[in-house]
C-alpha cells in the first residue's frame, strides 16, 4: 500500500472508529455532556494543556543541547509547536510531529542520529514517566480503603481483584531507579571501549560518543523531573475535562486512568489519536464508575485542546516554512 493510501486508510479507520463510538453511547448523551460544560474548568484545562506543551518543549531542548545542540529555547518551543500542529492535523499520531522535529534540529546543525535520539528518548521517556505516575496514584488510591471500595461499588468489582498497593507502588518505583545503575554501567563500559574495538561494530561506534557524554546521570535526573511535571499538566488537562462535565474523582483516578487513554492516543493507527483515545477513556474511566458518555465526552476535550493550539502551531509552520 502506498503512504498515500496508509494515510487516506488511517484517516478512515479513525472516523470509522469514532463513528461507532459516538453511536454506541448515544450522540444526545454525548452532546448534553459536551453542551453543559463548564467553561471555567474548560480554560483551566486548555491553560494546563498549554503549560504541558511548553514544558515538553523545554525538555526536549535540554536533552537536544546535552547531546551537542546550539538552540535557543525560543526555537525549541516554535519547533515544538509546530510539531503539535502536525500530531493534531495529519494522521499518524505523534510520528509526524516527531519526525518533523528530528528533522528541524537535524537541519540546525545537530547530527541526525543525536537529533532522532532527542526525539525518541524524549517521547519514550515521557510515556514511561506517565506509567510511572499512574502506577503511583493507583498504589495511594489503592491504599484508601474507603475509596477504593466506593470506587470498586461503583463500578461493579470484588476488591479481590485488585493488586496490593505496595506492590504497585514497588515497581514503580523501581522502573524510576533501575536506568540509574543501567546508565552509569553504560557510561563506564562507553569510556573504557577503544574506537579500534567499537569500529568493528558500527553501530556501537555511533553509540559511543553519546555513552561518553559527561552528566548522563544528571540528564536523567533533569528529563525525570521534567517529565514529571508534563505528565501531571497533561493529567491535569484530563481532569479538568472531566470535572468540567460535572465528574467527580480524585487526581490518583486520573492519573491511573490517563495511562490507557494517552498511551492508546500515540498509536500511529489514528488521526491525531482521535478514537482510538476516546476507545480507551470508555474503558479506563468506566473502570471506576464514569459513564460512557462522559468519558468519551472528556476525552474529546483532552482533543479539543490539542485542536486549539494546533491552530498557534499552523501558523508557526507556515511561517517557518522558509526555514
């Protein structure tokens, strides 16, 4: 199949999707739900978005000038941007905007392989902070017995079923740790190499000027702390979606819930993660009693605010066509 019949497929297969969502929850439920919501929440939950986007940029730019890059930060956020533009308009999901931006920093003088290295541990690393994240809020829910036992009667399940917080809240923590120890062996075993031994192997000989990099360690810390506080806006975003349409959960539910739904939205199967998103807030929200209408409703305007700054970042790729 050709990419412009991948593309023309995706485009259909995330309509076709949406489609029979919006019939199976009842499109007057749905616009009800869309039609009372609060406007107040509604500008939180853009602003929160926002924020989430900026810091992405920002961390993003960090890693690129750790590994060689001279960019501004200005530059970073306007790439960035553009990047969102082309998540929201174009299919695949993320991959476009990703690619966009490997290419854009490749073309300020940074090296192709260190520019698509920026780009893939920067949305690698996010989403395994948001995992990271949502296994720590269900770990303090879980640990609430009351709610979890409103939750779990809400939503029609045995408190049997569920996994012991602690044991959340381990592996989290130890999915944190680990690459601490894994880095600092990389780092060590990258510095005594010898080029004669690491030509031998080509991929290891591109590998090992960035294993040598000093402050691999420290970047870590720096892209942890960042992604942190992206995933918590981006939850944020979520929640104020949800407490727009009048849904009430605590932060740990969101943040528990948000693992699906954002996970499932970065598939390069949809059209700015349109369906495939809203699929999995039915089921991710439904978990914990949101009914079906006003999970699709929330995450429709999870979209809705990436649609919105999509417009900021159109204008930013034309402008910076002639780049």
């Amino acid at each position: 199949m050709s990419p412009p019949a991948r593309a023309v497929a995706r485009v259909a297969a995330a309509a076709l999707l949406l489609a029979l969502l919006l019939w199976w929850v009842d499109p007057r439920a749905l616009w009800l739900a869309l039609r009372g919501a609060d406007p107040g929440w509604l500008a939180l939950g853009l602003a929160s978005a926002v924020a989430a986007n900026a810091a992405s940029a920002l961390r993003w730019w960090a890693l690129a000038r750790w590994l060689g890059s001279t960019v501004r930060a200005g530059w970073a956020l306007a790439a960035y941007f553009r990047g969102v533009a082309i998540n929201a308009l174009l299919p695949g999901a993320v991959v476009g905007g990703d690619l966009y931006r490997a290419q854009a920093l490749s073309r300020r003088g940074l090296p192709l392989l260190e520019a698509g290295v920026s780009v893939l541990v920067d949305r690698v690393g996010g989403l395994c902070l948001l995992v990271v994240i949502g296994a720590l809020g269900a770990a303090y829910g879980l640990a609430q017995a009351d709610a979890v036992a409103a939750l779990l009667a809400a939503s029609g399940q045995r408190a049997g079923a569920v996994v012991g917080p602690a044991a959340l809240a381990a592996g989290a923590v130890v999915a944190l740790l680990l690459p601490v120890p894994l880095l600092w062996a990389w780092q060590r075993a990258g510095s005594r190499a010898s080029t004669a031994a690491a030509t031998r192997r080509r991929g290891i000989a591109k590998l090992v000027p960035l294993v040598r990099r000093p402050r691999l360690l420290a970047q870590y810390g720096v892209q942890v702390i960042a992604s942190t506080a992206v995933q918590l806006l981006s939850i944020g975003t979520l929640a104020c979606g949800g407490a727009a349409l009048g849904v009430a959960l605590p932060y740990w539910a969101w943040a528990a819930a948000a693992v699906p739904v954002f996970l499932m939205a970065t598939l390069p199967v949809s059209f700015g993660g349109w369906g495939t998103r809203e699929a999995a807030a039915v089921l991710a929200l439904g978990a914990f009693g949101v009914a079906a209408p006003q999970a699709v409703a929330a995450a429709m305007l999870y979209g809705a605010a990436a649609l919105v700054q999509a417009v900021a970042g159109l204008a930013l790729l034309v402008g910076g066509a002639r780049e």
